[in-house]
C-alpha cells in the first residue's frame, strides 16, 4: 500500500483523506457557485471523498475556451470545450512544491447545460447527484464521468461539465462508423452498455430513460471503436421511490 507524501499514513488508491480534505477545505474561501445549496454539494464531495472520483468541483465559465456547440436537446444544448486546468491528475496529486493540485491541463470536456435553469433546482440536484454516484460506484469506466458544475454569466445557466466522448452517441457512432465496425467492437460495446447498467442497479437506482442516443463512444487514435458509456442520469431515481410525473424530453440530436 502506498503512503502519503504529506503525513506517511497509508493511502487509499494514491489518495489521502486527512491530507486532502484539510487542502480542499481551505480553498473553499475562493470560491462560491452562487448558490448556497451547491456549494454544499460540492464542498461535501470534497470532503467525504475517499478516491478522485468521488469529486466535483466548481469550475469558472472563463476557465473554458473553445466552446463548440454539438447537440440541442429539449432539456438544453451541449458543447465541447477546452478546461484551460482540466481535472485533478491520478496519484499522488497534491504539489508540495506549489501548494496546489497537480491538474492535467487543457482537457477535452463537454458541457451540458439546462435550459433556463438559473436556479439550483431540484431536478438539477438530482442529475449531479446520480452522476455522482454513479462515478462511485464504477469508477467513471462505464458511466459518464462528472467533473463539476459551471454557470454561463451571459445568461446565468447552470451546466454540468463531464468527461468528451468524440464518438457521439450510439445512434450516430453506427450511423458514420458503420463499415469500421468489427464484432469485437460490437460485443465491447455490449459488454460495456451491460456492466453500466449493472452498476445503475447495484446502486438500486433506475436509468428510466435509456436509449441509443444516451450511450456516449469514444474513437481513438488508431480508429478503433470503444469506450462506450451511459449517460445522462436526469431522471435517474432510486429503486425504492415511487414515480413521479416528469416531463420526457427525448433524446439529443445534433
């Protein structure tokens, strides 16, 4: 087991609780959403975590550039950018030197935003929170990964930052990708798809709204096909509650 840099305790994954926690704490001072209650979600993630990926942060607008408009949807709109200090890195992250997060600079994300949704909302509350879980319990591999949440100040808009899938969704990955797909590709997609869903439910969570434009893919460098994940957790709700009216929105297409 590897041992803290800071105070030589042993670690969990290359992360310290004790250590980060205290350094998350003391940054809470220069930083504030707006909103009282997401500040509270955020700054909770913050210290209760025990890996990376139980984090959210608070990112500014102006700490993106390079905003491209991809998708509408009913919900809202989503864009790729560019996160100028991009997420916290794996290991040992903490900068004795500097006294700041080492961060891997300029990362690829896209940003979700809701339409006219100025205010905390309850429905807002619940995506991030899903999203959240869902990194906690696998790990961001076959869910979408959150990185925090933002505000457009032209407009006030909330948005929900998260890990960019090039891909697109399935519908549009088979659509334009169709003659480069192999069996291989298909059985990973499914696999993936499969033990997303596994996690959903071991989180005694229901999806409610899954279909092929929810199902984000990566192509990599070699145009290979692969790196299928779930998204969007917007009416993502506990098994034991029982269901409520909500609005169906569909899916987003470009």
């Amino acid at each position: 087991m590897n041992k803290c840099q800071e105070c030589g305790r042993n670690d969990n994954f290359n992360y310290c609780k004790p250590c980060n926690s205290v350094h998350f704490r003391n940054n809470f001072i220069h930083w504030t959403s707006g909103d009282s209650n997401l500040d509270k979600l955020i700054q909770n993630s913050q210290l209760n975590a025990t890996i990376r990926l139980d984090i959210i942060e608070w990112i500014e607008y102006s700490n993106l550039e390079n905003i491209e408009l991809i998708a509408h949807g009913g919900f809202g709109s989503v864009y790729k950018a560019i996160w100028k200090d991009g997420p916290i890195v794996r290991g040992q992250a903490w900068d004795l030197n500097k006294s700041e997060w080492k961060r891997e600079n300029k990362e690829e994300v896209a940003v979700k935003k809701f339409q006219n949704v100025t205010i905390f909302s309850s429905d807002f509350l619940n995506e991030v929170n899903s999203n959240l879980k869902m990194n906690n319990k696998n790990g961001g591999f076959e869910t979408i990964r959150i990185y925090g949440v933002t505000r457009d100040p032209q407009n006030g808009e909330y948005a929900i930052v998260t890990e960019f899938k090039n891909g697109g969704n399935l519908r549009k990955m088979i659509k334009e990708n169709y003659s480069n797909l192999t069996w291989e590709n298909i059985l990973e997609i499914l696999n993936r798809i499969s033990e997303g869903l596994d996690s959903v439910h071991e989180s005694k969570c229901y999806h409610k709204d899954l279909h092929s434009g929810n199902i984000l893919n990566k192509i990599y460098s070699d145009n290979t096909i692969g790196g299928s994940v779930i998204s969007d957790f917007g009416l993502c709700c506990p098994m034991d509650q029982s269901s409520t009216d909500k609005t169906l929105y569909g899916s987003v297409r470009k």
